[in-house]
C-alpha cells in the first residue's frame, strides 16, 4: 500500500486491521493480556500470539469479556506459565470449517480444536472462566450418530507435564470436552461441565475427559452433566484418580474403550474411582474392550487388540437411579450395528472392585461381568453393596457372570452375562 500525507490516518487504520496477530495482545513485562477483538470478530490469531510472545516464565491473562474462536489453535512449548481467565471463550459455529480443519488427535480418527502443551503450567478461572462450545449445532448435525468425522474435541493437553488445571467451567461441549494425550503429573480439580442438548438431538460423545498414554493424573471435585462417559481413561493410561466428584446423566466412570487396534499392544493400570456421586447414569463405572475379530476401522470399527486391564477400584460411590447395571465388564464391543466374537478377545481384565456402593437402581440388575472365553478375568469383586435400593420384587438382585473369577469377599454370580 502507498500512503500520501493526506491518507497516513486511513493507511494506519489500515494496517492494524491487517495485523491483528499483534494489534490485540497487551504485553506488559511478562504477562500478555489478550484484548478481544469485539463485534464477533475472531480472537484465535490473538490468542496464539499471546501465548508466542509470553511463552515461558510468563502469564497469559484473558479478561472477564468473550473471545470468539473461530480457527484452530496450536499452543506448545511453554514452559513456567499461568493462564488466567477471566472470560469466556466462544466457539465458532461454521462447522464446515471445523470439519476440514480441525488438528488431529492422533488417535481413534478423532480431531481436536485447540492443542496445547508444555511444562510447569498453572491454569485458573477463578470459577467462571467458561469454554463454551456452541455445542447445539453439532448435536443436531450429528443426530445421535457417533463419533461424526471432523466433530472436534474442545481441548487437548498433550505433551505436558507439571500441569494444574482449577476452577473451570465447560459448557455445550462439541464432542468430548477434554482430552489428555503424552503427558504426567497433572491436577484438575474444580471442574464444571454441562452439554445438554434442548433438541430432540441427542449429546452422545460429550465425554468430560480421556486420556491416553498419561501417568499421574488426579480429577478432584469434578460436576459433569453430559450424554456419555464421564471420565474415561483409554491406551496407556496409569495412575488415574478420581475423587469427590458428581456426574450425571452419561455413562458414569469408563475404564476404555481399548484394545481397538489390531495386534497393538495397550494397557489401563491403577485407576480409583472414590467418593462419587452419580446421579441417573448408566453405570457407576464399567470396563470395555473390543473383540479379538477387527471389525471396520476407528473410530467406530476396530478390534483384535492386546494388552491388559488390571487394578481398577470404583468405591465409596452414591447413586440415583442407575439406568443399567451398577457395575459392568463387556469384551463385546464391535463394530456399530454387528454383534457376536465376546469370547474372542485376549485383552485381559483382572483386579476389578466394586466396593461400598449405595443409592438406588431402577432396575434389578447388580452387576453384568461378560469376559472374553479367550481370556477370563480372574479376582473380580463386587462387595459393600447392601446400601443399593432396586426396583424390583425379587428376593435378590442379578449378579450375571460370564467366563469371571470372583475374587474373596464378592456377592455370588447368580446366571449368565448375556453375550451378543
């Protein structure tokens, strides 16, 4: 562009507008306060510049405003920051954009909105910094079909280690809320999430969390309301504890999916599940591997896996009306629509407890424990559920077992797991 003296006003005008990368972001020292763009313009060229420019020893500051997010965003490398918000982040609603550009998860065919990653991180909302993914119209797009291609997972921290996430809020998630990919020695705690659909349109796959290859993690005092698993560590997942939480609605605690990918090799070790309130879920928690016969392909297909499942505890949980089972183990997931090969995997599931276990069921059914002809599961435990109320007359509720050794101290198996 030429300038006369005449334009130096329009021209500098001009300019800015063509720089927003730098124009919006505040830096004082070493705090970088993203200043929102305003009139719904997007905020996402702001934000990573903020997060380039205050990158380590640093604070990243988001105003008590709305930041509207129409790009993806990739934020990596940081080291000793804090990220402040105050505000709101707002994601955009061109779904065709979303589709074709979101960043891959690197796992399941999934993809993610915004990748962020590094050391030493400290991440607060004070309790109302909110995530707001605009979720409804990814609800009604998908219309209950899962796993819809391109449908992007809010936030994924990868690479990371040294992280501690508080008082967050996540509302109207587009697919799950958060993912946790290559990363150790984190803390979330003070978590709010609530996707709910005012449609016909179910919120299946809004998933508060998973994880994969991820050591120490701990989720403490979490409030999930959503349309599927709650909490649900995937491949390599070790050393997960979940703690004084409430979850509603969905699935409850999810030990998988896993064992989806022919001839890998995978595992889920160390997981506790306590002091959990759960409020009409499906499950209080259960545990899922794919057959021993690939079927289809990820992330709705797959199967032939290997590896194992073992020291998993879901205890001290209170719960209102459970739709299904208060604890399942299924070795039958397969490809959508197809049934059979439950007794094909050799994904080994061992050292499973359900332990004091209280509240109400609307059904007569205890526990469903179908493990795979392939590979039973030996020392499984449901114990200290005297306090569970059901909706039935029969004398006792159904314990259904299927190719399961019980472990000292479990109820008795009282028939067969159905296995389709």
């Amino acid at each position: 562009m030429v300038c006369t003296k005449a334009l130096l006003t329009l021209c500098v005008g001009a300019l800015l507008q063509a720089l927003p990368v730098y124009s919006r972001v505040d830096k004082r020292g070493n705090v970088c306060t993203v200043v929102p763009e305003g009139n719904g313009r997007d905020d996402s060229p702001s934000i990573i510049s903020a997060f380039a420019q205050c990158k380590k020893d640093a604070s990243v500051v988001f105003l008590n405003r709305t930041y509207h997010v129409e790009r993806v965003m990739s934020t990596h490398g940081l080291r000793n920051v804090t990220v402040d918000v105050k505000g709101t982040l707002l994601w955009g609603t061109n779904t065709s954009y979303w589709i074709n550009n979101s960043l891959p998860l690197g796992y399941q065919n999934q993809s993610v909105a915004w990748d962020f990653g590094g050391d030493n991180i400290f991440w607060t909302g004070h309790g109302y910094g909110t995530f707001d993914g605009n979720g409804q119209i990814w609800y009604d797009l998908a219309n209950g079909a899962s796993n819809m291609f391109g449908r992007p997972i809010n936030l994924v921290i990868r690479n990371t280690t040294n992280f501690i996430m508080q008082d967050m809020r996540f509302v109207q998630s587009q697919f799950w809320t958060m993912a946790v990919h290559t990363a150790e020695n984190l803390l979330l705690e003070r978590i709010t999430i609530r996707s709910v659909s005012n449609s016909s349109a179910s919120t299946l796959n809004t998933d508060g969390i998973d994880t994969f290859y991820t050591n120490n993690i701990t989720l403490r005092n979490w409030d999930v309301t959503e349309g599927d698993d709650a909490v649900a560590p995937k491949a390599n997942t070790s050393n997960l504890l979940i703690q004084d939480s409430h979850f509603r609605d969905g699935s409850g605690v999810a030990i998988g999916s896993i064992g989806q990918y022919p001839g890998v090799y995978e595992f889920i070790e160390n997981v506790t599940a306590e002091r959990v309130i759960c409020d009409r879920c499906r499950h209080a928690g259960y545990v899922k591997t794919w057959t021993g016969v690939q079927k289809g392909v990820p992330p709705n297909g797959g199967g032939g896996g290997v590896g194992y499942v073992k020291n998993i505890v879901f205890r001290d949980f209170n719960v209102t009306d459970i739709t299904d089972s208060v604890a399942q183990i299924t070795q039958c997931t397969s490809f959508e629509g197809q049934t059979g090969d439950c007794d094909t995997s050799t994904f080994q599931i061992s050292n499973v407890t359900w332990s004091n276990i209280s509240g109400t069921v609307s059904n007569n059914l205890l526990a469903t424990l179908q493990c795979s002809g392939a590979a039973p599961c030996p020392d499984i435990v449901v114990e200290g559920v005297g306090g569970l109320v059901f909706n039935s007359a029969s004398a006792r509720p159904d314990v259904e077992c299927s190719h399961v050794t019980l472990g000292p101290g479990s109820v008795a198996c009282n028939g067969n797991a159905t296995r389709v």
